[in-house]
C-alpha cells in the first residue's frame, strides 16, 4: 500500500491548491453579481457533476492538474442577447474594478490558504531538530576556512534559524547571486560562538541540483548533543545540560545519536562513566541508566535525554502576524528564483514538474503531517504566483486583457484572443513537457538523457 501514498498525496495536495484557486475566483465572482455558469476541479470528462441553486454547474472532471471557472460572457460563439441574466449579469458588463477583483481573487485564495497554514503552525507549536553539523568536509568553503569540529547553526545572513528546513529556504534564496554568506555558529568543542562569511560568485550558477549545504561544507546529523533532560532521570542526576556533547560511555567513543542511545540500551542498572564536553571543557560523570523492558522482553538501559531541539510556539495574534510575514517572505523568494532563472543565473534544470511534485508530496506525507501542510503552503504561494505572470490563458495575462479593453472601450478583436490563447497554450504545454521530462530525468537518470 506504501506505493498509493505518493498519487494520493498528490491528487490531494493539488486538490485542495485547484480548490481554494477557483474558489476565490467563484466567490469574487458571485459578489460581483457575475453569473458562473461552471466550477469544475480538473478538465476533461466529467467524473461527477451537480446543478446548483444559481445555475451553476459544479463537476470533478478526469484530468486534476487544474481547473476553472466560467462565467456568462466566457462562453464560446455567444450571442449577448441570447444570455440567461436569471443569475447574474454577463462578465463583460461587469465594471474593471470587478474584472480584476474577480481575476485576481484566485491567487488572492492561494496566498490567504498560506496565511491560514502557517498561523495554525505556530499556535500549535512544532518541535524541530536543530541545525547541528559535523566538521566541515574536505574541500568545501568551510574547510577551507578551518572549520573541523561540530557545530551549531544559529544565523544564516543575520536571520535565526531553528532547524534545517529554515536554513535551506535562507540559503536557496542566495542562488545565483555574488557576495558573501553570513553563518552564526555555536562551536561544540570551544563553547565559544563566532561568525563565518563564505564568499560566493554566481552560486551554483549551472546545478541543475544545487546542493547549498553541501557547497558550504554543512553535514546536517543528529549528534549525540544533549537537548531536553527528563526531571528526576539519570542524567539529571548526573547534572547533564542542554548542549553537553557526549564523547564516550565507559571509554566507547560515541560520534552521533544513535550510537549514544545503543551504548546506553546496553547497560540497565549498570554505573556507567559518561564523558562530555561543556564550554571547552571535558567533565566525567558516573550515571546509572533506569532499567525498562524492551519489545523483544529483554531489558534495557533509558538515560533521560533527548536531541538538540527547538519547540516554536506563539500566540493567536502574533502567530497571525507572524503567518503574514512567513507568507511574504516565501512570496519574495519564490519572484527571486523566478526571476533569477529569466537572467540566467539559475539552471531551468531545477523546476520540478507533476512527477516530482507528486514524488515530494508522498515523501513528506510519510515524513510527517507538519512536512506536508508545509509543502501545501509553499506550493499554494508558487501557484499563486506563477498565476499572475503575464500569459493570456493565467490570471496575469487576462488582468492586462481586462485593463486593454477597459481602455479601447470595447473588446479585443476575436483574432487577437485566439492568436494569444493559442501561444499561451503553447507556451505552457512546452513548460509542462520540460519540467516533466527533468522529472524523469531525476528518477531514472541516463536512462532518459540524450
């Protein structure tokens, strides 16, 4: 069944985006007094269909990569006085100020599901491992700086970062450019905190993949870094501190979490010497693990600690605010990488396409809800974004239509909407193909390269 968890996530990721799309575009339009005569969540065959109260048909077609609505005026070879105004006035007699609300509350919905998302995210809190790396390794532009020993990323470019996720979204926004990186770090070895800038020029200009982590030399691990110590555990009682790294178990060297939690199974009720390091300093603690019953009926040893963690919480209001700013900032990121790949200065090879969309949506779905309603957001914003680019059949491309006719004072010869929907239409099916064929590219390799 593992396999059905990646085409479910997807048709119900984009289900949800598509949704939330036509519906800001069905009610702006019901506000206005416009007549929808259509809602429907994909194209093709109807699967599913019902008439609604004002007319409006609402379908589930076959096809769910989008979806539309159309309003009285929109249709095909129709005559203005052959319309129905039983349910609301055609599109064209409706005022600019309507045109344009109607067309730009689709985005509008996107971002505003953003919003919603990453305020619910803060009020309810998440726990994410903290930004720990290993040494820098051999070659990248930490090393070369002398960093060898582990740390902890506390600020990328001045900003706070608490976990991983937040750093590659920090770091992914400086692609492409020239400059310096500012990483704040927390050396385990020294306790001291100091600041590194890395120089960069035309950052990762020709990835296709770019690594950012990788190029600075950051090994995200989960060392065996003290986080959280349980009230009236061993480790408490050993005097344990959040940020202690544990070295060793009875002279047995331990270099990351899992080992630390495999030294420590194996000895119940046994005093043990734990060594550590705080502030510089190395301290030897003897600790006697409690003793609890596994699942295979043998007994093990529990220390009391848990990883180097941050727990992000805030209240309603700022959580509000705080939902506004995240939305923004990803909005500012994602014009940037767009922008940055029109100039060059990011490879095409990086857009992922249906499949690798449907291959992020079940990973994340397996990793955690929180994964995946942050995948939601992020997909909402680009969704919301590349619908206001400047292409006939987008929300843009019809914003500048609407505004055209406002000022000719009538419609746009029949000739020039179909010559612009025909090269957008063409514009897009030549994007989808190419993101989908990097999408292949990116699961089966050289099998699909020429």
């Amino acid at each position: 069944m593992g396999f059905l968890t990646y085409p479910l996530a997807f048709l119900f990721l984009l289900g949800v985006l598509i949704t939330v799309h036509e519906l800001g575009h069905f009610i702006a339009a019901r506000l206005a007094g416009v007549r929808v005569l259509r809602f429907s969540i994909g194209f093709g065959p109807s699967i599913f269909s019902f008439t609604g109260r004002h007319g409006t048909e609402f379908r589930l077609a076959i096809l769910p990569l989008g979806g539309f609505v159309e309003m009285q005026g929109e249709e095909v070879v129709e005559k203005d006085d052959l319309q129905d105004y039983s349910h609301g006035i055609s599109l064209h007699h409706a005022s600019l100020f309507w045109k344009l609300t109607i067309t730009l509350a689709g985005p509008a919905a996107n971002f505003l599901l953003a919003v919603i998302i990453y305020t619910i995210i803060f009020v309810v809190g998440s726990e994410e491992l903290s930004p720990v790396s290993e040494g820098a390794k051999q070659g990248s532009a930490l090393f070369e700086k002398g960093e060898r020993s582990p740390f902890l990323l506390e600020e990328v470019d001045g900003e706070k970062v608490a976990g991983w996720q937040e750093t590659l979204f920090l770091l992914g926004d400086r692609l492409g450019e020239s400059g310096q990186i500012s990483l704040g770090i927390f050396d385990f070895y020294t306790g001291q905190k100091r600041t590194i800038s890395v120089q960069i020029e035309e950052w990762l200009v020709n990835e296709s993949q770019p690594d950012v982590l990788k190029s600075l030399g950051l090994v995200p691990t989960i060392l065996s870094v003290v986080g959280g110590v349980e009230s009236g555990s061993p480790a408490e009682k050993a005097e344990l501190a959040r940020r202690d790294l544990i070295l060793s178990i009875d002279g047995e060297a331990v270099a990351n979490w899992r080992e630390l939690v495999e030294e420590i199974k194996k000895r119940p009720d046994q005093a043990s010497r734990i060594e550590y390091i705080r502030d510089g300093e190395v301290f030897s603690r003897i600790v006697v693990p409690t003793r609890l019953e596994g699942a295979n009926g043998l007994y093990i040893g529990r220390l009391g600690v848990s990883p180097l963690s941050e727990i992000v919480s805030y209240g309603v209001l700022e959580s509000l605010f705080k939902g506004f700013g995240e939305t923004g900032a990803k909005m500012l990121m994602t014009i940037s990488m767009i922008t940055k790949m029109i100039q060059g200065l990011i490879s095409a090879d990086t857009l992922v396409g249906p499949v690798g969309i449907a291959q992020i949506a079940g990973d994340t779905a397996k990793s955690s809800l929180f994964s995946f309603v942050q995948l939601m957001a992020l997909l909402s914003i680009s969704l919301g974004i590349i619908n206001l680019l400047p292409i006939p059949m987008l929300d843009g491309g019809q914003v500048i239509m609407h505004t055209l006719e406002s000022i000719k004072g009538n419609a746009l010869p029949d000739g020039v909407l179909q010559l612009s929907f025909r090269i957008s239409i063409l514009l897009v099916a030549t994007i989808f193909i190419f993101v989908t064929y990097n999408d292949l590219i990116r699961l089966f390799g050289g099998v699909f390269a020429p």
